[in-house]
C-alpha cells in the first residue's frame, strides 16, 4: 500500500494486469460542482491487505467506495481494481472511457457492505443470499444454496435462513448483508460505516463476523469506519484524510498510538 501525490508521469496507456495490486487510484479528482471533494488522489491497496480510511466527515472516504462501486465517476484520473481499469477499456491500442459492459465485468469483482444494509425486503434471508449468485454469476439453485449455507454459518445465522429481514434485529440484517457481499465471492469487500445505524448493543455482533472475516479469509478489505479499536485489530493500513486527500498513512499502530500530522492528533484526539 502507498499513497503519494501528484504522479507527473503516471502512464494511462496499458491496461494490462500488473502485480499484485488489487486497487489503484492514480491521481483521481472527484467535483461536485466547483467543490474538489477529491484531490488528485493517488493509493493502492495489495491483494488481501485490509486498508482503514479514517478521517473527518466529508473529507472524501465514502466517495472512494462510491467510485469502486461505479455509483458515480471521477472528473479526472483513473482507478483499477484486480489490474483491470474500472473507469477506463482498451479500444484499438487506445485508453477510452469504460462502457457498461466492461464496467460490470469488473465491478464482479467488489462487493459492499452499506450503512443501511439495502436487503431485499421482500425475499427471504437464503433467497437474498442466492439471488445474485443464480442471476449475475449462473451458478445453480443448489450451488448458490449450498454457498448461501456456509456463509450464513460463518455469520451465526444458520438458523434464521427462512425469514424475512423484518423479522431480524438491526445487527443480524447487517449480518446477512455481509453474507450476500461474499456470496458473490468479490476480491474486494467495501465497508462503509456498517455499524452506524446500529444500535449500540448490536454493533459489537457485527464487528466480530467482520474481524473473523479479516482473519480467516484472504479477502481484501476498504472499510471507512469510526470505530477505531476495530481499525486497529483489522488494519494492516491506515488511510488518514482531509479535504480529499491522503495527509498521512500507515501501520494502524503507528497512526493510532504516534501520528505525525497535526490534523490526524486532532481528529484521533475527538473519536478516541
Ligand atoms: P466522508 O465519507 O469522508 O464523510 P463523503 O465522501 O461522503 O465524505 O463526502 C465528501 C464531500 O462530498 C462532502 O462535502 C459531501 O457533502 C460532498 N458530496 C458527497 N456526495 C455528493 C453529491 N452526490 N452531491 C454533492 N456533494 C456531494
């Protein structure tokens, strides 16, 4: 993982897979109107690492899922995921701006975790676990099944596969929307304030499925969160932002317990 600023020379011309990068934002800026909510934005995160972006409220994290997740595109600068650009496809030898074909080709790649869990509310726990499985990726009813199973397991959820998400608290529901990101068997799992919208007595639940998760599989992981005792356990980076840029990464240990950047002080001084 490296972050850095402003790449004079960064090469927009070969698409072709490269190492063991699984995410690179190269020098991406991100407007809404005349506001640069992201700032010529440079990082990558290596397969199977779990990078942490932490930050004050709209310094520009959420944006960066919303980019991985093509909800919305950048004004300037590209982003690949699994050495595929995701914003970019080659046509005769040339960089042109990524078609919806190719984007869902990638996208399979990702998958996300919301603060509101966005469960179908009108199928059932296994069926909203099978669903994409059967219609995006054609495996059978029995294979998606059998996946929805194991990974309903993994959650603690096993015995809740036939009910609706209304009939869930808060924290199972969120838990059931980690099962279905991971029964697309992404590369990458996207996280987004997952507990936020919990309450307080639920979010333990869901970080420990998360933690377990960090530990037992070799997904890779872009979480934005508050919660920073589980930014430490998880982390193996720490992505600090302000105002649409990186001002300081690394170790969660070195962030956390000796930043260097006043703002980082500050901030980590307010949530801590
Ligand atoms: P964070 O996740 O760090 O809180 P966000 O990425 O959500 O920050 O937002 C960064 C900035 O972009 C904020 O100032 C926010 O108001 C602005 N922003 C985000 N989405 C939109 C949008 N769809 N239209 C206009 N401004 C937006």
């Amino acid at each position: 993982m490296s972050s850095s600023e402003h790449n004079e020379n960064s090469e927009h011309t070969n698409p072709a897979v490269d190492g063991s990068e699984l995410i690179k934002f190269d020098n991406v800026t991100k407007r809404f109107g005349s506001k640069v909510v992201l700032d010529n934005l440079c990082f990558d995160v290596s397969s199977g690492k779990h990078v942490t972006l932490i930050g004050p409220s709209g310094s520009g994290k959420t944006t960066i899922l919303r980019l991985l997740m093509t909800l919305m595109k950048p004004e300037e600068g590209t982003i690949k995921v699994g050495g595929h650009y995701l914003t970019h496809e080659e046509k005769g030898g040339k960089l042109v701006p990524a078609g919806e074909k190719h984007i869902r080709e990638v996208r399979k790649n990702i998958g996300m975790v919301f603060q509101q869990f966005n469960l179908f509310p009108n199928m059932k726990v296994l069926r909203n676990l099978t669903e994409a499985p059967v219609h995006v990726l054609g495996l059978s009813k029995e294979e998606a099944e059998q996946r929805a199973r194991e990974l309903l397991e993994l959650v603690g959820l096993t015995e809740h596969i036939d009910k609706y998400p209304s009939q869930l608290s808060g924290g199972q529901q969120q838990r059931v929307a980690i099962a279905r990101a991971l029964a697309m068997r992404p590369q990458v799992l996207l996280l987004d304030e997952v507990t936020s919208a919990l309450d307080p007595e639920l979010v333990a639940g869901v970080l420990d499925v998360l933690r377990d998760i960090a530990h037992t599989t070799d997904i890779t992981m872009l979480c934005v969160t508050h919660e920073m005792n589980f930014a430490r356990d998880i982390s193996d980076d720490v992505l600090m932002f302000d105002a649409g840029r990186v001002i300081e990464s690394g170790a969660p240990e070195k962030i956390f317990s000796d930043p260097e950047h006043e703002r980082t002080r500050e901030f980590l001084g307010a949530v801590l």
